[in-house]
C-alpha cells in the first residue's frame, strides 16, 4: 500500500518532490536507458554499437584531431551567434518604427526556408568554404533570433512604456531604456534557448560543406563507412559540448542578471 502512495505521488502533475526524490528518479532512468542499450546490443544484428566499439570510437576520433575539429566547430558556433544577435538585435529594434517593421517581418519569415536552396546561392556568391559555412549559419540564425526577439518586445506589459513616458522620455528614449537597455538579460535567454538549434544545424551545416572540417566533418565521415561506434561517440560528444554551452549562458545570464527573474 505505501509503495502505491509512493507510485502515485510520482505520477500526480505538479507533485513537488524533494532533491533527493528527483535525484533517485533521475538514477532510475539513466539504468533504464543504459538497460536499454544492452539490450539493444544483444544478438548478431543488434539495434545499437556496443559499448566496446563506442570506447573504440572515442580513441580513433581522438587520434585523428578530435580536439582540433571540436574547436573548429566552437569558433564556427561563436562567431555566426555574434554575428547574427547583431543582425537579428537590428531588425528586432528597428520592428517599432512604422518604416522597418515590415522589413523585420519580412526577416522572420525566412525562417522557413531549407537548407538546400540558400546554400545553393550562398555558393554563387561565396567561394570560401569556411565563409560559406559562416553565412548559412548566419542568415538561418539571424531570422530565428528576430522572430524570439520580436516575441520578447510584444510581452513588454504597457505599464513599462507609460511609466517611461510618465518620467519625459521622448520616444526614441522610450525604445533605448525600456526595449534595448530593459530587455538585455531576455536578449541572453533568448540566445540561451535558441542554442539548440544553432548546435544541430552548425553540425549539420558543416557536414553539408565539408572542406573547413569540424564535428558535422567527422559524423560524414563516420556515416560514409558505417562505423556506428564512431557515430555514437560523436553523438554523445555533441549532446555533451551543448549540454555544457547551454549551463554556461544559462549561468553567465543569472550571475550577471541576478534580480532579472524576481
């Protein structure tokens, strides 16, 4: 009967639970996912690589530059995020101003475009392998970011702008004070929650133009000879390299924004 108490404390939504409830909880579905990996490893045409060809696969990728492609892919991922909040910080800033806010708009929707089509004419334009890279990077991010951006300035309640107003800011002093200055910590979490999308299509975009190397360079590689262990290694190493970007700016906003979610 207690262990039925226990089971539907769990599985009752919004059910606060202690730290160390959520720890024991969080151990259970690790083993279950590690279960299911050898499980899955079982028989002659198992499911997934095994454990032993995983470990061989961190050896051979680090024996053939691991660590130099991962930087490779880092700097790639810092400079097109630098690049595009300046971009995508423009058309949202500019998005109150009757003149530009089409423009922002129009920026927003290309968010539905492929891959394929824009690095098609990228290359007519760009010879550079690693410009290329840059710039698909850049555009794809950039219409992303606007969009979040726009989202964060349409949640700004209205009391912000009459208060504001009520003080004898002029207008443009309205957009500097409470738009770009009130809204920089939302403008890292904004950054912060479109990290995901920036690591998966940098991988991606970097196996589509190989030449500049990287991660995305390895996982081709890996997948051109069915070297599975290789794949899971890359995997993990890419979940990891993110997991560990998104805490940073994720701490880097709390440290320096302490008072911003009260």
């Amino acid at each position: 009967m207690a262990a039925f108490f226990i089971m539907k404390k769990y599985i009752t939504p919004f059910e606060k639970l202690g730290q160390p409830t959520r720890t024991i909880i969080l151990l259970a579905w690790i083993v279950v996912l590690l279960a299911v990996w050898f499980l899955g490893t079982m028989g002659t045409k198992h499911l997934f690589p095994t454990p032993g060809q995983v470990l061989q696969g961190f050896t051979e990728l680090y024996r053939e530059g691991l660590v130099v492609h991962i930087f490779n892919s880092l700097s790639l991922c810092f400079l097109s995020i630098f690049l595009a909040v300046i971009l995508s910080m423009f058309f949202a800033y500019a998005w109150p101003i009757p003149l530009l806010k089409p423009i922002s708009e129009f920026i927003t929707k290309f968010r539905f475009l492929p891959f394929t089509g824009l690095s098609f004419y990228i290359t007519l334009i760009i010879h550079d392998a690693r410009n290329m890279q840059i710039w698909i990077m850049v555009i794809f991010l950039t219409t992303f970011l606007t969009t979040s951006l726009i989202a964060v300035i349409k949640d700004i309640p209205e009391e912000e702008f009459d208060h504001a107003k009520t003080l004898g800011c002029t207008r443009l002093e309205v957009l500097w004070q409470v738009i770009v200055l009130g809204r920089v910590d939302y403008v890292i979490d904004v950054i912060r929650q479109n990290l995901a999308i920036t690591w998966m299509m940098l991988v991606t975009v970097e196996s589509i133009v190989v030449a500049s190397g990287g991660l995305g360079f390895l996982i081709k590689n890996s997948d051109k000879f069915m070297n599975h262990g290789r794949i899971i290694a890359l995997q993990i190493i890419i979940l990891l390299i993110g997991l560990g970007l998104d805490a940073g700016i994720n701490f880097l906003r709390k440290a320096v924004f302490r008072y911003s979610k009260i």
